[in-house]
C-alpha cells in the first residue's frame, strides 16, 4: 500500500499506512515539503487518520494551531 496525499494549501496531509499487519495509521502535517507537525496518536483505520489530520489543518488555517 502506498501513502495517501490530500492537498489543502499551503498544507499537505499525508496519511501513513501500518508498517505491520494490525499495525496503526499515522498523519503528517506538511508546508512546502517541510514537517510542520504528525499525529501523536495512532489511529485504527485509514479514515480516522484522515479526519484526525484534516481536522488539524482546520485548525493551522484558523490561526488556532499558531505558537
């Protein structure tokens, strides 16, 4: 399986299958290529991943994820 991109300007979220069989799903967050932030948790499913990770783009696009 390979890793799923999904584009949200400037941000790009990737999702990253299991490495293992029952192994869990991962998110990284990207800005220009760059890690701008992953998932700390890990996630059962594909979609859980994604939503977990789409909803910390909203986030960095509202200004709520500024430091």
């Amino acid at each position: 399986m390979t890793e799923t991109l999904t584009n949200t300007h400037p941000y790009t979220l990737e999702i990253l299958p299991p490495k293992a069989e029952g192994a869990a799903y991962q998110w990284a967050i990207r800005r220009s290529g760059k890690l701008v932030q992953r998932s700390d948790r890990s996630l059962t499913s594909e979609a859980k991943a994604r939503e977990s990770g789409m909803a910390q783009i909203e986030k960095l696009l509202s200004g709520a994820g500024d430091r």
